[in-house]
C-alpha cells in the first residue's frame, strides 16, 4: 500500500519537474557585468537611423560623434532645456525625441536585439 502511493508521488514530482522544463529560448542573464542590472543606472536605446552626439546639449553644439539604430549608451547625466531633454553620454549629448530609455542595459540590449531583427 505505501509503495502505491510512494509511486504516485513519484510520478507526480516527476511531471511537475519536467514540466517546468521548457524548449523556449533561456534567458541570458550575466553577472559579469553589474551595471547591467544596477537599478541607479539609466540606459538608452537609440531608435533613429543616425544621430549625432553633440559636445553640449544644443543643436547648435559642434559634433563629437555619431550613433546609429540599435546603439545602447549608458546615461550619465540629464539636463532639462525648456520644453527639450537632453541625455550625455561618454560620446557627448543627444536629444531624447531620438532614444528610449530602460532602467538596465538587458532590458535596452533585449530592445535593441529586436529593432534590429525587425
């Protein structure tokens, strides 16, 4: 009697642990990088063809260099200009109208992997 139920549970453990096996795409998470992850740390994801990075945060600013669609950056200052965002980069500064910004870099890399693929 006992060994019914020992086999019952057997099988019942057994289907819920294969079931929670799945052939879907794992996740890659790493932790080689923490930044990746750091909740205090801003990402952007730029989403126009080209941009150009300026060395202020001006449209009449001199150009420092160039970015392209799918690029990710880590922000690492923001300045608010009247109606106008601007996030610096270590490449210099764009306007928000050409980013997206995610609170890690997977999430902006996940992103970034997607608009590229499209």
């Amino acid at each position: 009697m006992y060994s019914k139920y020992l086999t019952l549970l057997f099988i019942a453990l057994s289907a819920v642990f294969f079931s929670s096996c799945s052939k879907e795409k794992p996740i890659d998470i790493s932790l080689d990088n923490p930044e990746s992850i750091n909740p205090d740390l801003h990402w952007a994801l730029i989403n126009e063809p080209f941009v150009a990075f300026r060395n202020d945060s001006d449209f009449d600013s001199e150009v420092s260099s160039h970015g392209r669609l799918g690029d990710v950056e880590k922000i690492i200052g923001v300045f608010r200009k009247k109606e106008r965002v601007w996030y610096r980069f270590s490449k210099g500064w764009l306007d928000a109208d050409c980013l997206i910004v995610y609170d890690t870099q997977l999430k902006a890399l996940s992103k970034s992997k997607e608009l590229l693929n499209k």
